[in-house]
C-alpha cells in the first residue's frame, strides 16, 4: 500500500475536474471535503491512486489524465497557485510550487535543477509501475506544463518530457499537449525546458500580492509539515539556486529564508545539522544529477556546483563519493556525449 498522505479537498476538487473533463457523475466518489474545510483535512494518498485506476479501468481512457489536467488552473491550488501566479517570473513562480508542494502532499516531491541551457523538474514518487501512480504522474507532469501556459500566457513547448512508465496504449493527446518529443520508460519522470524561459515574466506579476500569498503559503507549510524537515528543504533549494552564481556563504543564503544569520546557524545546530553539511551534500547529489546526465563536460559539472578548477572538483567529489567524476559515470553507465 502507498505511503503519505494529500490534502482532502486536492481530491475532492480533482474530482471535481474529472468531471469538467466529461467523466460520468456516477463513476466519481463522494469526498466529504471542501475548501472551507482547508488543506489540513488529510487522506491516504492511496485513495487517490485506487481513485485513478478506478477510472481508467472503467473508462479505458488512456488520455484521461491529460483531460483531466487541461480543466486544472492555478487557482484551483488556493494561496500556494496564487503565491506562484504573483511572482515575477517563471523560474521563481517554479521554485515557489516546489517549495510549497509538500502542503498538498508528502508522498511526492518534485526536484528541481539547472545547467546554462536546460531546466529540468524531476518528479519523484514511490512504486512508478503502479497503475495509479502512472496515470498521477502523467497528469502531474500535465499540470505542471498547463500551469506555465497559464501563468505566461503563452502556448511554450518544453523541449522534453520523460516519463518512468511504460506509453499507454493510445498516447496521441498526450503529443497533441505536450507538442514535444515524450521518452516512455526513461529513468526518471521529468519536464525539461529552455533555460532561458525561467526569466520569463508572468501576466499577473504583482510584488505586493506575491508578498501577501507567500507569507499565508509558508504558514501553511509550517502547520501541515514538520519544519526541522521544512527548513533544510528551504536551505537545499536555496543553496541549488545561488549555486549558479557561485558559492554562496550563510551569510548570503539567510535572508532568502527570512531568517538572520545567527538564527539560521542556530536552527541547523538544533537540527544536528551545519550549513556547511547541507552546502557539500548539495553541491554532490547535484554534481551526481549532471554527471548522470551524459551532456555536460566534467569541468562544466565542476563549474556548476563552484569550482573554478577542474582538479579542485575532483578531489571534493572523491571525499564526497570515493569515486572519481569519471569513474562515477562510468559506474553508472553512462556515456558522455
């Protein structure tokens, strides 16, 4: 049986979208939950998963996910879509979704990573050859690239989507959609776009609303979440951002979190934890993330997580890994392009 839990009223309104996507009345469950009842109100997040394979199993509709997904605006996420829709640009709108996801569900998470030339959002969840959770991530992943077109106004096309799964029998809508090339059975569940689209600017950009809803979503966050897990979350994101500017110092990555330098130093000894620690195992599971890909020259993987000398790189991540970044690659069986 699945693990975690999501927010009542995210599938009571999720059914609510099934049924704008055509989904016969009677096939959908009854969800006592509603929006006055807030995102506290939690459920197993396998009630969502059988919910899914109970409708594709009797509509044997392999594009329902999809359908269902192009019904699903920002909005319909309350203060986190709002708190994303205020933002100035793609890129934060993105990190906002992904910091504050985890007050919808703690049984998936998304990852988020950048090079000079692509952005990738990689979906992780448990057991990804479950009925219930392709048919999830499918129409995740759509919502995620439905939620860009809205909040841009613009009809972009990622330049990549892969799904863990095997393609579903029919998978003409999920083309028409995406409008992309879609790699099935691909080692992870991820949307990549075009670097340069994170500066695009959103169409209902608003500094003071964006302010507003931000404070509200990390209340939010800090109600449904544990926060110790809640602030190194933060901090990781944080540290994977500044890195493309260089290394940063605590000093620097404090006021990104709301916090003062002292009061973040003491947090993370609290937490057993120092920033230095979270800064090294950053900057390894992203050097890992870029090897793995294959694309990048080791010394531009070195340069992405802030070393300036290739040689500096290799001696970091072979204390990080006891590997060499080579040897790592080629351990992992991947072949550099």
């Amino acid at each position: 049986m699945a693990k975690g839990t999501v927010a009542a009223v995210g599938l009571a309104r999720m059914i609510g979208a099934a049924a704008m996507a055509g989904v016969d009345s009677a096939l959908l469950p009854v969800v006592h939950a509603n929006a006055d009842e807030g995102l506290e109100t939690r459920i197993p997040i396998e009630q969502v998963l059988l919910f899914w394979e109970r409708l594709l199993r009797t509509t044997r509709d392999p594009s329902l996910p999809i359908r269902i997904a192009e019904t699903i605006t920002p909005r319909d996420y309350d203060a986190i879509g709002f708190a994303c829709m205020t933002r100035a640009t793609v890129g934060e709108a993105l990190h906002q979704a992904i910091r504050f996801a985890r007050v919808w569900t703690d049984a998936s998470r998304w990852v988020f990573t950048v090079t000079p030339t692509a952005a990738t959002l990689e979906f992780q969840i448990e057991d990804p050859d479950r009925l219930g959770v392709r048919l999830a991530s499918e129409a995740l992943v759509a919502e995620m690239i439905q939620g860009g077109r809205s909040l841009t106004g613009t009809s972009f096309v990622p330049s990549m989507i892969r799904f863990r799964h095997a393609p579903p029998a029919d998978v003409s809508h999920h083309q028409r959609f995406f409008g992309a090339p879609i790699e099935w059975s691909a080692p992870r569940t991820e949307v990549v776009i075009d670097a340069a689209l994170l500066e695009h600017p959103l169409v209902r950009a608003d500094p003071v609303l964006a302010a507003y809803f931000e404070r509200h979503a990390s209340e939010l966050l800090a109600r449904c979440t544990a926060e110790p897990e809640g602030l190194e979350y933060r901090l990781r994101s944080a540290l994977a951002e500044a890195l493309r500017g260089g290394v940063p110092t605590l000093d620097e990555v404090a006021p990104r979190l709301g916090m003062s330098s002292r009061t973040l130093r003491r947090r993370l000894q609290q937490d057993g934890t120092s920033f230095q620690e979270l800064l090294d195992s950053t900057r390894c599971e992203l050097a890992k993330r870029y090897l793995g890909d294959g694309q990048l020259p080791v010394g531009a993987v070195g340069f992405l997580v802030g070393f300036s000398e290739p040689s500096t790189f290799h001696r970091a991540f072979k204390r990080w890994t006891g590997l060499t970044p080579v040897a790592f690659r080629k351990s992992a069986g991947v072949t550099a392009a």
